[in-house]
C-alpha cells in the first residue's frame, strides 16, 4: 500500500469505528494533517519490516494494525433507571 492508499483507508475506518475521535479531529481542523501523519508513519514502518525481511503484504498487514486499525470507541450507554 502507499501512503495515499493509508490514508484512505484511515478515513473509512475512522470516520466509522472512531466517531469521537473523528468529530474532534474535524472540530479542530487537524483532520488531513493527522491523517496524512499516520499515513506517513505507516509507510515509514512497513518501509522499515521490509528491509527487514517482511513481504510486501505481511509487511502491510502489520502496519494495517498498528497504525489505522485502532480498535473501535466503545459505544456510549444511556444511563440504566433504578428500580
């Protein structure tokens, strides 16, 4: 994958798994610059398990995780009635 391909890959995930964190990053206009940061930062680690000696795709695959997979935000609850 390339750094634009990271990127895009980001967003989709985000905007679906991290809504709060996506609302933020909208709220304080940061949105393409971090995102565009952690695609660098992915790149630049896959770059690095390569010439380590990962294939290309494991190589993503490891990145993919890391970096633009994060796990999903919990969901908020409504407060439970007391009985």
């Amino acid at each position: 994958m390339t750094t634009e391909a990271f990127a895009a890959e980001i967003r989709r995930h985000w905007k679906k798994w991290l809504p709060r964190k996506w609302k933020e990053l909208e709220a304080s206009g940061r949105m393409q610059v971090e995102i565009m940061a952690v695609a660098r930062m992915a790149n630049d680690e896959k770059m690095r398990l390569m010439r380590a000696g990962y294939q290309e795709h494991e190589a993503d695959e490891v990145v993919r995780h890391e970096y633009i997979l994060l796990k999903p935000e919990p969901k908020l609850r409504a407060p439970r009635a007391k009985l």
